[in-house]
C-alpha cells in the first residue's frame, strides 16, 4: 500500500533525505557496527527510497526484501535500489493482510517510512507484536505529527491544517488512520512489547527555491481538507489561490512536522540473534 504517484515520491525523495534525523540514523548505524552483512525489509516501500537512504548507515553488504502492493512503484524499485553490494528482491504484499508473511524469513532489521501516519493502531500493535515475535529492530521514519507551519500567514491556515488533520486519520486501507498520533503511538506500543525507542524531529522546511513540492502540498491539504466539509468550498479555493500566488511570487515557506523512531528490543534475544547473524552473508 502507498497511494502515491512514482512522480510525487520522486518529487519528495530528496526533501525526505534532508529531513530524515541524524541522530537517530546514527543510533541505526551503531546498531549494527559490528556486522558486515544485513538483512533488511522496506515496508510500503514505493520505489524503494528508505533503502537508498539508510544504505550509508548499514553494513556495506545489503539484501533487501521491498514490499509494497503496487506493482507499478514495485517494478521500478530494484533498478533503482540495487548496486554491487546491495541486492534487492520486490515482493508485491497487501501489509494489512498478510504483514506476518512479509516478515517470515531472515531479516535483521524492518525499515519504513511516511507509512505509520497512514496505518492504524491495530496494525502498529500487529508490527510491534511480530516485530518482538522475531527479535528485530525497527526504524521508522518520517511520521507526519500534524504540524504545518506557512508564511506569509493567511486566517484560514489553521482551519485548513485542522481540517487536513482530520483527514488523515480517515481509512486509509488499514482502519482509521493514526495520523499526526503515528509516532507517539508507536513509541509506546513497542515499548510495551519490550523495546527501547528513540525519537527525534524530522521536518521538511521549504522556502523560495522549493516551489513545485510546495505547490503539490498545497493542492493535497486542499482536496483533503474539502472531502471533510469542515470548510466552504469557495473558502478553501480562494486560500489555495492566495497560497499559490505567494509560492509563485517566490514569498512562501513552509514548515511540515514528522518524527522518526528507532526501536530496538531490549531483551536478551536480541542481542543473541545480533551476534548469531553477524557472519551471515546475504549476498550468498
């Protein structure tokens, strides 16, 4: 599941590397210091971007598992993502019903992004739960938290990002949507299975030399926002006419709110299975 256009994830790809956290990418890298071969999963993986992004944090020998049920991204994902030492393998999943099956095999660590917000807390509860069932970390980056920030200000900013919020906690394919509650409600699911979790900001800012994603932001809020009903359609139109005016006069910002998390089981196996696979070979 994405629902996105392989131009719209292209399109964010680069922003998404910007804002993805230092930190706890570094707390991935530690992780795994001592391996020199892992093997990972991509979540939801569209065209296979949270590969390509933590590919400098992991060890230099990598086999991913991309999942994801369109065919379309998941056709383009390997070409993309593969190199001399990275081998990827596309595997076409529904995750709401068959996410036990995604995980079955060997893998060392489950990666996603910009997918948490759109799934349901059932569905966090399922991941955290089978993630636990196998002793495997997981890193999950850029949740949106439902903050937006826009200059110059309008009256009917707030009324449109509330009006946004709202949507995004509609079914997605998953049952209602966690949207901007994604991150903490991970958090704390995983830590009730026994993980330790770290968390940090990942925010796109967006200024004068980023107008064609702003633009692309815009239209969604706006079409999200309508399918509400929160807000008069000749109100919103106009509000997206002074927003597109103001990103073409080269006046616009924006800041969009996500949070990244790195959860690792704290029980013993954990550290048990790390070092039983530290001599596996996934390009075998």
């Amino acid at each position: 599941m994405t629902g996105f256009s392989a131009n719209w994830l292209s399109l964010r790809e680069p922003y998404d590397m910007a804002a993805r956290n230092g930190a706890i990418l570094a707390k991935v890298r530690a992780a795994f210091a001592d391996r020199s071969a892992i093997f990972a999963i991509d979540l939801a993986c569209g065209t296979g971007a949270t590969a390509r992004a933590l590919a400098k944090s992991l060890p230099a020998r990598q086999n991913w598992r991309l999942v994801d049920n369109d065919l379309g991204l998941l056709a383009r994902a390997p070409a993309l993502t593969q190199t001399a030492d990275i081998a990827v393998a596309a595997m076409p999943v529904d995750l709401a019903r068959d996410l036990e099956m995604a995980l079955d095999g060997p893998l060392d660590l489950v990666a996603t992004s910009a997918f948490l917000d759109l799934v349901s807390g059932r569905f966090v509860e399922r991941l955290a739960v089978e993630a636990a069932a196998r002793g495997l970390p997981v890193y999950a980056a850029l949740s949106y938290d439902g903050r937006v920030g826009m200059t110059p200000e309008d009256d009917l900013d707030q009324k449109v990002v509330t009006a946004f919020n709202r949507h995004q906690k509609t079914d997605k394919g998953f049952g209602p949507a966690l949207g901007p509650a994604a991150a903490q409600a991970a958090a704390d699911l995983f830590g009730r299975v026994g993980y330790a979790v770290d968390k940090g900001t990942s925010d796109w800012r967006l200024g004068e030399g980023d107008q064609a994603i702003q633009l692309e932001l815009l239209a969604g809020m706006a079409a999200a926002a309508g399918e509400t009903g929160d807000i008069a359609l000749t109100d919103l139109m106009a509000w997206l006419t002074r927003r597109r005016d103001a990103v073409a006069a080269g006046e616009a910002a924006m800041t969009v709110g996500h949070v990244d998390l790195f959860a690792v089981p704290t029980a013993r196996r954990w550290g048990e299975r790390s070092q039983s696979n530290s001599t596996s070979s996934p390009m075998a």
